[in-house]
C-alpha cells in the first residue's frame, strides 16, 4: 500500500462493509508482523486547527475546538525499522 488510506477508502477497494475491515484490523497487524511489516495509523486529526483527537471517531465527527471536520485516521503499510 502506497498511499494512506481511511477504513472507508480500503472497504471500497474490499467491498466489503467498513466495520468488516475495522473488525479484521488485528489480524492484519499480527500477518504484517509475521512478514516483517507493520501497520501504520495516524492519529485523527482537525485540518484546520490541528487539534487531535483521540477518542474513538464517528463518521461525522467535529473538532471540539474549532468545530471543523475531524480527518479519519488513515492506515499505511510499510516495512517494520
């Protein structure tokens, strides 16, 4: 995987439902792990203030601060350090 993508971006690609994909998560991380791999996350996060958020995220979430959109986390393969 190249780019970064949300659990909606690689459902799409699946086709399978998004909460199929957050359901499997685990066992993606622990195969990665077994192929000296590792399953990156990045943090949510508002694009227009920066704030993070780092309780668990709804579809439709806003910042707290500045009432923005929160960016879903985005989730990335790359090769363990």
């Amino acid at each position: 995987m190249d780019e970064p993508a949300s659990l909606t971006a690689l459902a799409r690609k699946l086709l399978v439902a998004e909460s199929v994909v957050r359901k499997e998560l685990e066992h993606v991380r622990r195969s990665l792990a077994a192929k000296g791999l590792e399953l990156q996350v990045s943090k949510p996060v508002c694009p227009r203030c920066g704030e993070v958020k780092l309780r668990r995220i709804t579809n439709l979430s806003k910042c707290p601060r500045c009432k923005g959109w929160i960016e879903k986390p985005k989730y990335r393969i790359v090769a363990k350090d």
